[in-house]
C-alpha cells in the first residue's frame, strides 16, 4: 500500500501545482512510471492443445496455461523443462511457451483359440496397440478350415492389428471322411499334397459309392453331379490332373488314369439306372489256386526257372475281403446295367497246385495259369451253377517285373472262356496285393483298390460283352476304341470308359438277347434220351474259313460225326448225355456243350465257340 499511495499524492500535489502555476509552462510534470509490456506465446506440439494461445500482458503478470491431450496421447512436458500442468507463467519478458504431448503405447491381450478339428500357430499373448499379429489355422487331417469366430475372414491366414483386446477361434469341419480314406491321404504326404481336382474326383467316388452302399441315393448323385458340372466327361483335365501322378511307371499311386474316372463313370450308371433292387443273380465263382509250379524269367536273357509258389495269404484272408472290395462296385455296375442281377461271388479254394507258364513276343511276357485246369478242379455241382468264372494263381512275375529290361509289360491277367462262352476273369494275386510295374511302385492301399480296380474289371468285362454281342461291331479289332477314328459316329467321348458308358446306354440296354439273358450261363440240355437232336446243320459267326460251317450226321450204326466244309470230319461221342469230341479229332478229345432253349438245340460250342444251329 505504501508503493501505490506515493504516486497517488504525488500526482495530487502535481495537480495542484499545475492548477496554481498553469501559465509557468517551463514547469513541466516529472514522467509518469513505465509499465512494461510482455508478449506471451502457447503452443501445442502434436497430440494436444493449449488453453491459451498467450497475449500481451504487463510485465509480471501470471497467466495460467493447461495444457490438454488429445485421445491416446499424453502431456509430456513445456518446452521450458516445466512438467506441471497446469502451468503459471510470470511474465517478465516475451515468453515462447509449447507443451509437448506423447502417444500412449496401450497393450491389448489377444486370446487365440483352436475349435475341433485343428491347430493355430499361435495362442496369442500381450501386445502393443497396432501390432500386427499373423496366425495360421491348420485342419487336421479330415478336417477343412472353415472360418473365424471373432473375424469375417474366411481365409487360413489372418493378420491382425491389434487395437483392442481381441478373441478370436479358428472353426473346422469334419469332412466326414472315412478312416480308410484318412489313412490313404496319411500314408501318400495328406491330403494337401493332392490338387483340389483330384481330391474332388477321389472323394466323390469313395464317398459317393459309400452313400450307394447305405441306400443314400440323393446324397451319391449330388456328390457324382458336382464332379461332372465342374470336371465335365471327357474333359482333357482328367488326364492333366493324373499324368505322372497316378497308374505309370514311378509314380508312387494307381487311383486309376484318369483319376478315379472309370469308378466315377461307372457310379454316374448306376445312379442313371436308378440303382435298381436285386431281383436275380449272376453266379461267380473265384477258383483261387493254393500253389503252382511256376515257370518265370529270369534276368538278363529271360532265361526259364522253376520255383514253386503260395498264394499270397492276403488273397485270402479276413474271408476274401480284398477281392470282395475290388469288385464292389463293378459288381454293383453290373447290377444296375443288368436291372438288378447281382453278382453272387463264391470262393472254391481248390485241393492241387496249378501250372504257371510264360511266353514272350519280343515286346510282352504273358504269363498265365491253367485256367481250364483250375476250372476243371470244380466240383460238378457248383460248376453247372456257375455263370462267370474268375481264376486266381501264384503271380509268374518275380517282384513287380521291374528288373526286367523288355520293351513291353508283364501281361497275367484278361479275360478268357470256358465251356459254353462263359467269361473267366483271369488274374495272379499280386495283380490285387502291389502295382506291377508299368503302373506305379508298391503295395497297394485299400483306397487304391477302389479306386483302380472298377478300371481293371469294367474292361476285362467289355471285351466279354464285345465277344459275345458281336453284332454290334463294338471291338472288331482288339481294343480299338483306343483309336478315336474307330467309334461309331454316335458315341461322344475320348476316354477308354466313354466308349464304355457309351457302349452300355446307346447298345446294351437296349440289345437282344439282353444283359440280363445274355449273362447267364446258357441253360444245357442232357442228350441221354434223344440225341439226334443235335442234327443238322451249324456255322460259327462270322464265317471266316469252311471249318467254321459243320454239318452233324448220324451213320447206320448210330455213330454222330462233326463234318466241317473243308472236307474234315471227326467221331462225336454221348457220354451219360454229354457230347465229346473223338480221339480222331484234331483238337483232342473234349466236351462240347450243348445248348438249348425250349427242348431244341440252338447252339454247340466246341473249342469255346458257339456254333449257330442253322
Ligand atoms: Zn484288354
């Protein structure tokens, strides 16, 4: 109080001094005291603001300044070293002031789960805001990745930026696949080492021939459907997707070329058909060979050896499972083509050991058994019940025949004939157990099996059928269809099973006789109390020399005589109602069966063909 009152008396008396003394301009009043004035500046650095921006203040006068962050910052400090806030400023000069400001570094916690089905590659943990965090969901094995619980993205590979605290789950289907399929993508590297086509054609036919099996015919037809929409017949990608990765020499599998294709068609038939009920059958008869004297090449010059051989115990075992398997669905074809003859598959184990023997061409070595030796090892009563026979025996080929250095192939198998034109499947039991070698390396897995040998059985098959249904002019040289420009103009297609499918819709469903006749075992008739009724006149279809058009005659003495237009004639003997050739007949002495419809004979085979009663 003392500093303020002195100016104020001193300008009283000043006043009055200047009131009294107006004229005296020499008198001048002594200067007023300076009040100094001081410019204040604020500034905020980035992330925050100031409440003022300053001014122009007298000199000690205090301003107060807050200073202010903005969200996810916070005050640091003024630019005068200061970390109050807020912050009182005396003025004593012109004064720069700024408040810096800094990010706050939030941690978010990140909670990673697996659902059922699978792994993630990470748990998660504690992290920094913004951090960016990959993680990987990997399915098991049957399973597929679906999407996440806590993200939109439907993608195996998420990157996340971590700006709050996050869960999130990995969620996986089960594909539904069965073991022996798990086991098969197991064995050959999972089921990622297949491309999406080949999975999607190996998958619709084990899956889809699954649904077959448990009657669930609208599901098999969805899975059969979408394969030929995305992967339409004939289409080159089949073979794309198989060349050197299934059915060749090295390749490590043998799902069939194209892969699965030849299965696949053949299920597209049976849902075509209907799948219809069993309302008959076709019996066939196995007649597998316990042992065999085997005579087999042996490097370098296919020198002859002799070994003697078992059958492997896999053919076999668990009641034959394997060849159970590798006829499912060509037996389930052959149902559905026939309108529901099923095959009825009997097992003769027979009591000696056959003969193996091989040839070689130069380019092939064939090897086969004695397939009518085996045959003739039946008993008699299940041999007339028979309708289609199927001969195994020890294989003739050392090994997978990879250690022979011929141009061709191991040839044990195809289809043969017996008595009245019956078919014989013919085959060696390694044919089932491993890949010979022009088709793959190792044993076979039981997918394999499925998948390859509807293949193997739907061919040996057709060219039974072309045989027989020769009127259709179907394979007129051998397997012509793999000369495109052979096909009839009304077959579509490129693949050996296009000309197949095409050969059963556009021909056999439609043939006389029909599958369903043609494919039973023509019926015999017993010559015991009227043989004559073999005579007359007969012919082998087509007539390619004058042995194939015979003449059946009787002399006085009651002796039947085979006469054939190029001047040859042979003794015919009935034995117990049956006929047999004569010890005269070049061909030796063998039974020729007769066949008949109504009680009148329509047809003689000798030497496994029919010859036509005329
Ligand atoms: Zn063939």
């Amino acid at each position: 109080m003392k500093k303020l009152l002195f100016p104020i008396v001193f300008a009283l008396t000043a006043f009055l001094f200047v009131y009294s003394c107006s004229t005296d301009e020499d008198d001048a009043p002594p200067p007023a005291a300076i009040v100094k004035k001081y410019t204040l500046a604020v500034t905020a650095g980035e992330g925050g603001s100031v409440s003022s921006s300053g001014g122009t203040y007298s000199q000690g006068t205090q301003v107060s300044i807050t200073a202010t962050p903005s969200s996810g910052f916070a005050f640091s400090q003024w630019s005068n070293g200061s970390t109050t806030n807020p912050i009182t400023v005396t003025l004593n000069s012109n004064t720069n002031l700024s408040a810096s400001f800094t990010a706050i570094i939030n941690s978010y916690t990140l909670t990673v789960t697996a659902g059922e089905g699978g792994t993630v590659s990470t748990e998660g943990g504690t992290y920094d805001e913004g951090t960016e965090v990959t993680i990987t969901a990997t399915p098991a094995e049957g399973y597929e990745f679906v999407g996440w619980e806590g993200s939109d993205s439907t993608e195996a590979l998420l990157t996340l930026n971590l700006n709050s605290n996050q869960t999130i789950s990995a969620i996986f289907k089960s594909l539904d696949l069965p073991q022996n399929l798990l086991n098969f993508y197991n064995e050959n590297g999972g089921r990622d080492s297949f491309n999406s086509n080949q999975i999607l054609a190996l998958e619709a036919l084990i899956l889809g021939f699954n649904k077959i099996k448990i009657g669930d015919f609208e599901e098999a037809k969805l899975m059969v459907d979408n394969v030929f929409n995305k992967i339409p017949y004939s289409e080159s990608l089949w073979m794309d997707n198989t060349h050197g990765f299934s059915h060749c020499k090295n390749c490590s599998l043998n799902i069939g070329a194209p892969i699965a294709y030849y299965g696949l068609r053949m299920l597209d038939d049976i849902i075509f058909l209907g799948n219809p009920e069993k309302n008959g059958i076709i019996n066939m008869t196995v007649v597998i060979a316990p042992c065999a004297v085997v005579s087999r090449p042996t490097t370098p010059n296919l020198d002859e050896e002799i070994v003697n051989l078992y059958v492997n115990p896999k053919i076999i075992e668990n009641d034959f499972q394997l060849l159970k398997n590798s006829t499912a669905l060509f037996r389930n074809w052959v149902k559905a083509i026939t309108g529901g003859l099923e095959i009825n598959l009997s097992f003769v184990q027979i009591d000696n050991c056959t003969n193996v023997n091989f040839t070689y061409d130069g380019v092939n070595v064939f090897s086969y058994p004695d397939t009518h030796n085996m045959i003739n090892s039946v008993s008699e009563s299940i041999s007339e019940e028979t309708d289609f026979w199927w001969v195994i025996a020890p294989s003739g080929v050392p090994g997978d025949g990879s250690d022979f250095d011929i141009q061709g192939d191991f040839i044990t198998g195809g289809m043969g004939l017996y008595g009245p034109g019956l078919p014989v499947f013919i085959s060696d039991d390694a044919w089932f157990t491993r890949k010979p070698e022009h088709m793959g390396v190792g044993d076979y897995n039981e997918i394999e099996i499925m998948a390859y040998m509807p293949q193997w059985f739907q061919h040996e098959f057709m060219h039974h059928l072309f045989r027989k249904w020769n009127e259709f002019g179907l394979e007129e040289s051998g397997h012509q269809w793999f000369d495109r420009s052979t096909w009839p103009s009304d077959f579509i297609g490129v693949y050996e099973s296009d000309y197949y499918a095409e050969s059963i819709r556009k021909r056999f469903l439609n043939s006389s006789p029909s599958l369903r006749e043609g494919l039973k075992a023509p019926e015999k008739i017993s010559l015991e109390s009227n043989p004559s009724i073999i005579l007359g006149n007969y012919r082998r279809e087509p007539v390619e020399n004058l042995w194939h058009e015979v003449n059946i005659t009787i002399n006085n003495n009651g002796q039947f005589y085979w006469n054939n237009s190029a001047g040859v004639s042979w003794t015919l003997e009935i034995v117990d109602g049956l006929l047999y050739s004569g010890d005269d007949c070049p061909y030796g002495i063998q039974e020729l069966n007769v066949i008949s419809a109504g009680g009148v004979v329509t047809e003689i085979y000798f030497n496994n063909e029919p010859y036509t009663k005329i």
